[in-house]
C-alpha cells in the first residue's frame, strides 16, 4: 500500500490537502490510484498535475522505496498504528512520512516544541539552553526543526542531558541540510528519537516548503514554544499553527520591549500567551502528567542551579506562612481537616451513571479524568484514543450529567 502514496505524492506534490479529499472521495488510496491512472479520470486535476500523471508510477514509488532502503530510512502512512495521533488529526496532515530513528511511544509522551530565531541572541540562547534542559530531564520530548540558531539550541540541550528529541527537517533524509547537521543526526537516533520529514529522501530544500513544514512542528506537540521571533519571523508561521490546531502557545517576553528581535511575540503575549520564563511554566499547564517526575527532580535538584531558588523560595513561604498562622485559624484548619472527606459531586453522579448501557468511550474518559485530574482537551483526545470529532459528544454529554466540568483553556476535570 505504500507505493500508492508515494504515487499520489509524485502526482499532488507535497503537502497537497488534495490528497486527502480524492481519498475521501474515492474510498482508499488504491481507489484512487485505479480511478485516475486506470480510468483516466482526472476531473479533480489541475493541469499541472496532469502534466505530472506521466511521470507518477508504481515503478518510480518502487524505486524510491528501494533508495529508502539502501539509506535506512523507514515509512509510516497515515493509516499505520505508528503514526502519531497528535499529527493525524491535525488539518492536512502529511499522508506519509519518511523517518530515521524511533517515533514510537509519541502520543503517551509529553512533545513540546522549541522554535525561535537563526540568529539567537545571547539571552535567547540562555533561556532555551536552561528551559530545554530541564524539561529533557523531565522525560518532555522536545521537537524543533533542526535549522541553525534556536532549533539547534533546542535539539542540542535535550542531548546534552540525554534526552529524546524529534527533529522535522525541510529537506529529504539523505540530503544534509543544514550543512553538517549529520552528526546531530546520530546523536538523536543513538539517544531514541528521531528525523521525520515528507519530502522524498533526495528532495532538496525549498523556500515555499519551509512553510508547509511547521504544521507538523506544532502538529506533534502538546505546546509550542516561542523563544525569540522578530515581526516577520517564519516562527511565527508555527505559531499560527500552534494556536489553529489548539495547541499551547508559550512566548519568552523580550529582554527589551523594543528590541526589533523580539517584536514578534508580543502581540501573542497580549492576546493570551503563556509567559515563558523556565520550564516550570510548561509544567505548571501539563502538572498532572509531571507529577511523579516533579517530585523526583524536588528531591534530587537535578535541574538548572539558577532555578533551585524557585523551590527554596516556595518552601520557605509556606514555612513562614505557618509561623505567623493565628492560632484561631489552626484550629479552624484542623478541625475541618477532621471531616469526613466527601465524594466529589462527579463521582456520585458517575455512580448513577449508565456506564454500562453506553458507548465504552463515556467510561473511558471518565476514568481518565478521575485518576490524572484536570486535563486539556487535546490531551483528552489523544490519550483516550477518541478522534476529535466525536470527543466533543462524549464531553458534553458527561458535563450535562454532571459528572464532569468544563473549565477555562478547553479543560475539564470531575465535578467538585
């Protein structure tokens, strides 16, 4: 089945939300390969694209096939169990990817992507470094698009400290672009990421595909971080996307609020994007599924020194804040602790809830609401395994029987 898609990338080109239409359309990729190269039905063409029917075959999908095989590059279609699901259900999602190294695992990690200026500056360069090293420790898988400036930055921490990283390249896997970033390479497959892309494995660069690539930047990830964007930043190509496809979108607020280098995302930072100023802030959006690793990086400050302030500081708060408790409200605080602790209100009307006369799916997000608390609905998505179409049936559904509550961000959680 896969030479079918390298047929119908040969014939759409790359990125062409065409393709998904004619499979709609026709039922299946075969289908479409019999109804347009078989019997000659080219109503959905352009005439450029019929000028490419010529040169699109199955034995030039078979010799790209044998080339990925001679370079150890693997394929995933968008009907594979191992193409991420993040991916999958963004808007034109790449019909077939070509990658090196292992993208399994993706959807049950926390991807977080780094993106940011060529020319990093000084200040820049310090943020990325010291955020991007202490989410690679906490297990984020970070995903930037391996160009020169922040993306390297970005790839570079999360190997310094032994970490996953997936890099989304504007060229093909055999093509080294940026020059001598091959080593890198290596060093992301050796540490158990990888290199995707949706560009044959000898397609050079374009200007026009820089573009299309940051879909899948953000499309992977859970958040996108902004580290340095200038007006006219193709950065911000990415965080348009970020905020289209419901993702997260983190800006670090510039070093000077003039300074052209950072004029790009300030107007995010005004519409509502979360302040990055160190890996804390990403925690503190995905806190449920960093909770066991928070606790051991408490206990073992294996994080950056300049952030153990922020956990001293904290501790030291609440120590004083004991201190200077009256006593009357001690008391008050004990005996209320006392109590008998209560249901939560979703609980009791899960209790009472039809689970087994419904669709598993009800149980299944109600389930996963009660043990990991309050969660994003993109993570509801892609956890639960339930398409973005229907997840929106199941929620409503649970909230108006008053089992779960909708909450600012697109986030539910069990009625209190």
């Amino acid at each position: 089945m896969t030479e079918y898609y390298i047929w119908l990338l040969q014939l759409l080109g790359t990125a062409n939300p065409k393709a998904h239409q004619l499979i709609q359309h026709y039922g299946s990729v075969e289908a479409v390969y019999n109804a347009i190269n078989g019997e000659k039905e080219t109503k959905f063409l352009s005439p450029s694209e019929i000028k490419r029917l010529g040169n699109a075959t199955l034995d030039n999908s078979n010799r790209i096939l044998e080339q990925c095989e001679k370079l150890k590059i693997s394929t995933v279609t968008i009907t594979d169990k191992d193409y991420p699901y993040r991916l999958q259900n963004i808007y034109n999602p790449p019909v077939m990817l070509f990658y090196k190294g292992n993208i399994k695992g993706l959807d049950d990690e926390i991807c977080i992507t780094g993106v940011g200026a060529r020319g990093a500056t000084e200040y820049t360069s310090k943020v990325t470094k010291r955020t991007c090293r202490d989410l690679a420790k906490l297990g984020v898988v970070l995903v930037s698009g391996m160009a020169v400036g922040v993306d390297h930055l970005v790839h570079q921490s999360a190997l310094d400290v032994g970490g996953r990283t997936i890099g989304v390249l504007a060229c093909g896997l055999g093509v080294d672009y940026p020059r001598g970033s091959i080593p890198t390479r290596e060093n992301i497959y050796e540490l158990g990421g990888a290199c995707i892309t949706e560009l044959f494995p000898t397609a050079e660069t374009t200007r026009t595909y820089f573009h299309a690539r940051n879909r899948i930047l953000s499309g992977l990830s859970m958040g996108v971080m902004v580290f340095q964007a200038s007006m006219h930043s193709g950065s911000l190509i990415t965080a348009n996307y970020a905020v289209q496809q419901g993702r997260d979108l983190f800006c670090v607020p510039p070093t000077d609020i003039f300074s052209p280098d950072y004029a790009g995302v300030v107007g995010y930072l005004r519409d509502g994007a979360i302040p990055l100023f160190n890996y804390l802030d990403v925690v503190n959006s995905y806190y449920n599924a960093f909770s066991d690793s928070l606790r051991a990086l408490k206990e073992k400050y294996t994080i950056s020194p300049e952030n153990h302030f922020i956990f001293q500081h904290n501790e030291t708060n609440d120590s004083e804040k004991k201190k200077k408790e009256p006593t009357k409200d001690i008391e008050e605080k004990i005996a209320c602790d006392e109590k008998p602790i209560s249901k939560p209100t979703g609980v009791i009307a899960a209790e009472n809830y039809h689970f087994d006369e419904s669709d598993n799916n009800y149980r299944v997000v109600y389930e996963f609401l009660k043990e990991n608390g309050m969660q994003p609905l993109e993570r509801i998505t892609s956890i639960c395994k339930i398409s973005p179409d229907d997840i929106s049936m199941y929620l409503l559904e649970l909230e108006m029987a008053g089992i779960i509550t909708a909450h600012p961000g697109t986030k539910y959680a069990i009625t209190e």
